[in-house]
C-alpha cells in the first residue's frame, strides 16, 4: 500500500526562494535549505523546487551549490524543476544530490529524457508539462494528446510525469485515469484546494504539487484523510 | 569510522548529510585502499545496475567486499546497494551480484507503479541483533527491482508484493529503504543501526579516510 504523496512547490530565482507575486517582481523569501527543512517538519512527503526563468536564473555550479545545500540538511526526497538544461547541468545537479529532476516536456527534450533514464536511473527522471485543453481533449501544449504524450513519456524511461494547466482550480480527471493504467507515477500541480485534492487523487494521481503557502499541510492531510485517502503518518 | 564507496555517477549527499547530522564520523572511498581502517562499509546508491557493477569493477571493490565480509567487516547496502550484494538481478542477469545475500532481486510487477518512489509502511518480520525492533513506521523508497522476502528477512514492505526492505546475513545489511530520506523515523532507524554495528557519535566529518 502505497501513500499519495503531497508536494510543497517552493520557486527558486538566483538560489533563493521567492514569492514571484508583486508589481516589484520576485521577493526573495530566504534559503531554499532551511524552507525545505520547515516543510519536512511540517509533514511534507517531498518538496519540488521550480526555477523561475529570469536574469537571476543561475549557472549549472550555482545551481548544484544550492542543491547540494539542500540534499546535506533535509531528509525527504526532493525534486527539481529546471526549465531548460543541458546534460552536464542535469549531471552537476544529480551528483549534487537531487532526488528527481523533472525535464521539459516537448520533442526537443525527448532525446535528454531516454539518455537520462538509461544514465542516471527511471527514478531520478520525470519529464513536466502544460496542459491545453482541444475541443473535448487535453493536449500538451500544441501537441500530442495528453493520454498518448503519458504513454510515450513512459516508453522513453521516465518514472514520474508533472502536470499542470495553468487554469486555478481546473485539471482534467480522465487524464488522472488514464495516469492510473501506466507504470510511470502523475504528479498534479494544483491549489491545494482539498476538494479537488482529493478527487484528483481518488481518481489516480499519484501525488500533489502545491503552493508551499496555499494550505496549511496539516489541515489538508486532516481533510484527505476524511476521504479515505491512505497518507503517510 | 564509517567508509561510503563512491560509485560513479551517484549521490551521497543526502547521506552523508544524514551522518553529519546523527553525528557519525564518515569518509568517501573510491577505491578500496582509501577505506578507513575500520568500521562499517556502505554501497549505496539508486541509479542502473550495470554502471554500478562496471565502477565496483574498475575501483578494485568488487573483489574487495567478499573478503571484508569473509572478515567480519560490517557491509552495509542500499537500495542499489542491496541489489548488489544479492546473488543476481533481473536488471542484468548474470553478473550482477556479489552474492554475499541469497536471493535473485526481481523487478516490480506488472500491474503497479514502477518505479517505486514514494513511501510505504514497513512490518518486522523476524529479529535480528543488528537491526532495531520496528513497530510500524513508513520508510521512502526508489526502486524499480526488489528482492523477494524469505523467512529469514528482518522486515517487509507491500508494492504488489511484499519485498524485503532490511535483509541481514551475519554483519551484511542489506536495506531497500533510503532511510537517509525517510524523515525522523528512518534516520532514528539508520542511528540504531550504526550503533548496534559498533560506530559512535562524533561530530568532525572528514575530508578523507586517510
């Protein structure tokens, strides 16, 4: 029996947390380390770390410092989310010590996500992608249908998709369905809303990505526990 | 002092953040001349086999393990490392094991989730002076292959089947569970473990064995 997981998503520009809201742009929040810490106490099964593109976006040896930070001070699996990467900066921030890194889906990254599957293992490569809806479909971005995108994702190595649709409150439940037929693990970027949380889940993704500050995580493990979720304890 | 074989292409960082936490002393070794003098040895890691295997091979570790184990030398594998020091896997038939734990590791399913990378709960099977009591805990685990349970198996875990998760033969641990990422339980787990092998806390993490 396996537990669902719930993902704290905390942005990162130029190795720091930031809340990128706000007519300033990016307010740097603090170290990612010690946010990550506070979410492993808090109950976190995991933490995503997203980079935001911009001019603070760092360089491959910044980036593996920062991670390196992190994997030597917090002791639950962690995430990244790069944006674009090349393979010596996947190796840098690998060997540093991240758990997973989720590539950009799209054709140009298909080729990096089979390389990196076979190199460093199914379990450290996940691939994420946008969702757009088509009609009565869900596509990612312009191009294949979501459902066909999952199956060849899985085909090339990768061990965990990352989904979003850029919509509050809006993510397709065939597309959790059809995530519970394949091998490889959905992870769902939403609000952290538990109503949806929980449908989201019970229909077969695998874990939740939020907002490090969107909900209060022992409130929402109390309230996914109310339907009959199995949570970690 | 504890001695972590750095396999090519893998991370210790969580673990040796784990150690420095716990307050064990720790060093890094590529070949099996850099090991301390003494105390546990851990190969970890959760990447493929065969690279694995390939760097075991190329370092001199390979031919070392046996004879430490032969020794009485406290061995120590994870996740990979596990997967290592059984007698063969599925992942690469046929030379992909030290043999020093019985049992073939096998991949996981079909019909579940695979890799399995999340957490599960854990149950003891059977005791074992090296390896603490658990009653019932959850434990993180990255894996895509796992070894099949025996009744000698210390505890277990359920992904479609029960696996074995702590796998014990005299001084050679064998451990599915990356207990360096498994919050407060799995660390409590990995310090009980390293105590019961003889190791004690320090606080001076070192730059090399030697």
């Amino acid at each position: 029996m396996d537990a669902k997981r719930l993902v704290p998503v905390l942005q990162i520009l130029g190795g720091q947390v930031v809340e990128p809201a706000g007519a300033a742009g990016p307010r740097g929040l603090g170290h990612p380390a010690e946010w990550a810490r506070r979410l492993e106490l808090e109950g976190a099964d995991g933490v995503l770390f997203q980079e935001l593109d911009g001019p603070g976006r760092p360089s491959g040896p910044a980036r593996a410092g920062w991670v390196r930070e992190v994997a030597g001070a917090l002791f639950i699996p962690f995430a990244l989310e790069p944006g674009p990467i090349g393979w010596e900066d996947l190796e840098a921030v690998l060997a540093a010590g991240a758990d997973r890194v989720f590539l950009p889906g799209g054709a140009a990254a298909e080729a990096l996500v089979a390389a990196a599957a076979a190199r460093f293992g199914r379990s450290r490569v996940g691939v994420a992608a946008t969702l757009r809806q088509a009609g009565d479909r869900w596509r990612v971005a312009q191009g294949p249908d979501a459902m066909a995108w999952m199956a060849e994702m899985e085909q090339l190595g990768a061990g965990e998709i990352l989904l979003r649709t850029g919509i509050p409150g809006a993510f397709p439940v065939p597309v959790c369905r059809g995530a519970a037929q394949l091998a490889l693990a959905l992870l769902v970027e939403g609000s952290g809303d538990p109503a949806q949380a929980a449908e989201l889940l019970l229909e077969g993704a695998d874990a939740l990505a939020f907002p490090a500050r969107e909900a209060g995580l022992a409130a929402l493990k109390s309230a996914l526990g109310g339907h009959g979720l199995t949570l970690r304890n | 002092m504890i001695t972590l074989i750095a396999l090519e292409g893998e991370s210790l960082a969580t673990l040796e953040g784990g150690l420095d936490h716990l307050g064990f002393e720790h060093c890094r070794a590529v070949r099996p001349g850099q090991a301390a003098a003494a105390g546990p040895v851990v190969l970890a890691g959760c990447g493929p086999l065969e690279p694995a295997c390939a760097s075991l091979k190329r370092s001199g570790w390979w031919r070392e393990l046996p004879q430490l184990a032969a020794d009485g030398r406290a061995l120590v594998g994870i996740n990979l490392g596990l997967h290592l020091l059984a007698e063969d896997s599925e992942e690469a038939p046929r030379g992909g094991g030290l043999g020093l734990i019985p049992g073939i590791v096998r991949r996981l399913g079909p019909g579940v989730k695979a890799p399995h990378w999340g957490w599960s709960p854990v149950r003891q099977h059977r005791y074992h002076p090296l390896v603490p009591e658990i009653r019932g805990g959850w434990l993180f685990f990255a894996h895509s292959h796992a070894l099949d349970p025996t009744t000698e198996t210390h505890s277990v875990a359920v992904h479609g089947r029960p696996f074995a998760v702590v796998e014990c033969r005299g001084r050679t641990l064998g451990i599915q569970a990356h207990l360096e990422k498994s919050g407060p339980f799995g660390l409590a787990l990995l310090e009980k473990i390293l105590l019961s092998l003889g190791e004690t806390p320090h606080w001076q993490p070192q730059e090399g064995c030697n």
